[in-house]
C-alpha cells in the first residue's frame, strides 16, 4: 500500500525492490508524490477487504495489476511493475 518513502531500495548487487515499511501501522503517511506534501491512508489489504465485506459487499473479484508482455513492449518502463503490484483492484458488488 503506502510506503513511509516511495522509493526503489538498491541493495549492494543492484536488485531493486520496493519496501513497504511498517506495514501493519494503518493510518495517514504524507509522501511527495505527483506534489509535494501528499497525505496516503495506509491501510492493510484485509482491513481494506474486511471494510467492504462488513459494509455488505461481496467480493466477487480481486485483482493485482501486472502489465501484459504487450504493455511492456510498447512501454519498455512498465516492466518496473513486475517487481511490485502497483495497484489492487477489488470489483464487490452489494
């Protein structure tokens, strides 16, 4: 979800990844991202789940986002994403 510093961490053989730090810590993390001073609201992916489920939904479909050989093709920068899940797409109905 939300990292306290977006950033790709390097370690000495130059693998990336993409560290999501205190994790189990739900709440409000200010980031600069596409501006500065964003406020995210980290939350964890059960609570995020669960708040669907007690509100009367149910979950009919969830989904982790991971460009397609093609996207990657043609936009050679979004190979990055299968090192990460940059989104979580829930489809619930109620």
């Amino acid at each position: 979800m939300a990292p306290t510093r977006p950033d790709w961490a390097v370690d000495a053989e130059g693998r990336r990844t993409w560290p999501v730090d205190r994790y189990l810590v739900e709440g409000s993390r200010k980031t600069d991202w596409l501006a500065k001073g964003v406020v995210k609201h980290h939350r964890t992916i059960g609570t995020t789940l669960n708040a669907l489920i007690r509100s009367g939904f149910a979950i009919e479909r969830v989904e982790e986002f991971c460009p397609t050989d093609a996207q990657i093709t043609a936009r050679p920068e979004l190979a990055e994403e299968l090192d990460r899940p940059m989104f979580l797409l829930v489809s619930a109905r109620r």
